[in-house]
C-alpha cells in the first residue's frame, strides 16, 4: 500500500518565533501500520517526499522524476516496504509540496518569497513530529537519514528521544565544517548576486536562473570525490557531439569544452527545472546552522536522554562529511553510554556515495532494522590509531556474513 498526500497542519510557529497561519505537509507512505513498524526516512538537501517507487505515480512526484532512494527503500529492499510502514515528508522551505518560500501566502495572495521565516532542522523535526501525530503513529521503529537527513535524525535523538527506538545516520555529522560553509556561502552568494534575485521576489518575472545553476555546480562538486572526479571525467574534451549555448567569454572557444564543464552544465539546467532558488538558500541555511551541541553542554550531553540504538554509516571517500566527523559522532555516543555502531565503507565516490551505492547502505540499515547493532553487516570500528597516534579509519567488509 502506497499513499501520497498533503495534510495541513494549521499555524506553526518557527524556532525563530516566527509564524505563519497554515503549514500544509506533503508526505508519502508506503506499506502498511501495525503499531510498532514504523520507519521514518528523512531526506536529504534537495530531495522530496518521493523516497521509494510508485507503481500509481508515473515514477514522479512534484517535479521529482525518481524516487530519490528507490533502490534502499521498497518491497525486497533495504528498508522493506513490506515488513515496514514507511513515511517520508518533505521538510518546510523546500519546495516539492510543503509549505516554503513559493507557496502562497494567505494573508496577501502573493508567493511569500524572503518573508518566510527562517527555517531550522529542529523546524523540520517538529512538523515530523506534527504529521506523525496526524498519521497515529507514536513511537518510530526507526528514523533513517543521509546528508542533512542524518542531522534531521539526530535531531530527532536529543528532540524527541522517547520517541525513537533506532537510528541510523548515513553520510552525516553534528556538524559542518568550516570549508564546506563556505562553499555553501559561496553558493547562495551566486543566487543573492543574480539581478534577477530582486530580494527574493522574482515569482512574477524571470528567476535567478544562472545564479541557481552556479549554486547548484558548486554543491556537484562538493558531493564527488577527487578520485571519482577523476575515473569519471579526466581531462577529456567533451566531444563534438556536446553542446554549449556559447563561450562563458570569447577566449573560452579556443579551448576544449571538457566534459567535467559539460556534466556540470547539464546537472545545473536540469536542476534549474526543478528546484527553487529561494528553497535552496533556505535549505542550506537550515544545514549550516544545525550543531547537536547548541543548547548542550556538547554532543553527548545532546544525546545522553536517547536510550535506543545509533548506526553511524560513513564513506572514506566523503570529504563533505568525513569519516573522522563521524567518529567524533560515534565517540560522544559512548561518552553518554548511548549504543551505537560506526560502520565505515570504503568508497571513493564522494558524497554521493550513500545515494549512488545502495549495496553499500542497505546490508547494515537492514540488520539495524532488523535485529539491531548486533546485525551480522554491522561492524563497530573503534578508533584505530596511525603511527603518529592520529585516528585511523578501520574499513569494514559489508559482506563477511
């Protein structure tokens, strides 16, 4: 059983003390409830509430074109579809359904462009939180993330600790850091700086096109490896068969238009289709600003009242959310005596990693769902040390059942 649905959760106020009079949800289920099997998947940056295939849907959901974790999330599949009720929902400020800087402002019948209120992780959490209510359902089997997801899990383990009885972060942290905010600050300055930004009001007139498709290259590279890059691009000429509008500038047609210029190209128009460029700024900021420690007296105090059980899942290849950051995640667990696994996977596809390998993610999210941290495709990789007593990254088999 499948369901796609938008619920209106009447006013919200916002972590910031802002309001607005109505938050419509959109959301998707898939299987069906029997008390205590429950799974909530939380998606990442740009992603939808369309996290599995739809045989009623068309394979597409408010722009979305494919089920974002369709090879994890399904019948047969990681998180099974038919052993599990499964709930997606796409978070606040985005824009493939839920109430976000494009939607219409009641009070005034315009889109609300910048005079949304600034939105948080912790926003996200809360409206989760609502829709569950809404659907009966209490306590979560698990709640499963990548990316920002997996802040919006661990949101979920100091917000609502009770609530949850597993967890599995994937391709996450607690927190940014300092090279990967400014990339993001690079990014949205892209968007803020096109002429046809006008303060976030161009709803009526051309939108901020090129400065979202610049934004939208930058996060590409932010989510490949070097090594990735490399195997999949080189050096090479992109070919007579690619096409570029025109020279970026007049000595650019000298030049070979490479095809790591043409991926770049052809992602950020595709991404332009679909995606709002105010949503990415408020997005982005909801994931600069997420730190588990704020509030605390430091990550494990944030997690010391969740008395579940935390997968941690990172990628060697992963310098968006590396996997010493996930070790720092995984130490403040056991400081606060939460249990949690860090299974690290050696890979060298970068970020994209946790979405492009579902072989990789699916044996531990199963076994965490399905027998806990003692599932057999789970490894603990206590910390290791180097010669010069730095962390060390033990890389597990995913396969040694």
């Amino acid at each position: 059983m499948t369901t796609r649905n938008t619920t209106d959760l009447g006013e919200f106020q916002f972590l910031s003390g802002e309001s607005i009079p109505t938050l419509e949800v959109a959301y998707e289920t898939y299987g069906e409830f029997t008390g205590d099997n429950a799974v909530l998947v939380c998606h990442a940056l740009t992603g939808s509430a369309h996290v599995a295939r739809r045989p009623d849907a068309g394979g597409e959901t408010a722009g979305q074109a494919r089920a974002w974790w369709g090879d994890v999330v399904g019948p047969g599949k990681a998180i099974d579809t038919t052993e599990y009720y499964v709930i997606c929902a796409n978070a606040p400020g985005s824009c493939y359904g839920t109430t976000g800087p494009s939607s219409e402002n009641p009070e005034t019948g315009e889109p609300y462009g910048t005079d949304f209120p600034p939105v948080t992780v912790g926003d996200w959490t809360r409206a989760q939180r609502k829709l569950l209510d809404e659907l009966g359902v209490g306590r979560l089997h698990a709640v499963v993330g990548g990316s920002v997801g997996g802040m919006n899990v661990l949101d979920w383990l100091r917000r609502f600790p009770d609530d949850v009885d597993r967890a599995a972060a994937v391709a996450s942290a607690a927190r940014l850091d300092a090279q990967c905010l400014a990339l993001d600050t690079v990014a949205r300055r892209a968007i803020t700086g096109d002429p046809n930004w006008n303060g976030g009001h161009y709803y009526d007139g051309p939108g901020p096109e090129e400065g979202l498709a610049r934004a939208r290259q930058i996060g590409h590279i932010m989510y490949l490896s070097k090594a990735s890059m490399g195997r999949k691009f080189g050096r090479r000429s992109a070919g007579r068969e690619a096409v570029r509008e025109e020279p970026p500038d007049p000595a650019a047609a000298f030049f070979p238009y490479r095809e790591v210029e043409s991926y770049l190209d052809y992602q950020a128009d595709k991404f332009v289709d679909r995606f709002d460029a105010n949503s990415y700024l408020y997005m982005t900021r909801a994931m600069d600003d997420f730190d588990l420690s704020a509030g605390y007296e430091g990550d494990a105090d944030a997690l010391a009242a969740f008395e579940g059980e935390l997968l941690v899942l990172s990628f060697t290849g992963d310098w968006h959310f590396t996997t010493e950051q996930a070790e720092a995640l995984a130490e403040a667990c056991r400081e606060a005596a939460v249990d949690v696994a860090h299974h690290v996977v050696e890979s060298d596809h970068g970020h994209d990693a946790f979405l492009v390998e579902p072989e990789k993610v699916g044996p531990p999210v199963t076994d965490l769902l399905e027998t806990g941290l003692a599932g057999r495709a789970i490894t603990d990789t206590e910390p290791e040390t180097d010669d010069s007593g730095e962390f060390a990254p033990v890389h597990t088999s995913l396969f040694s059942k």
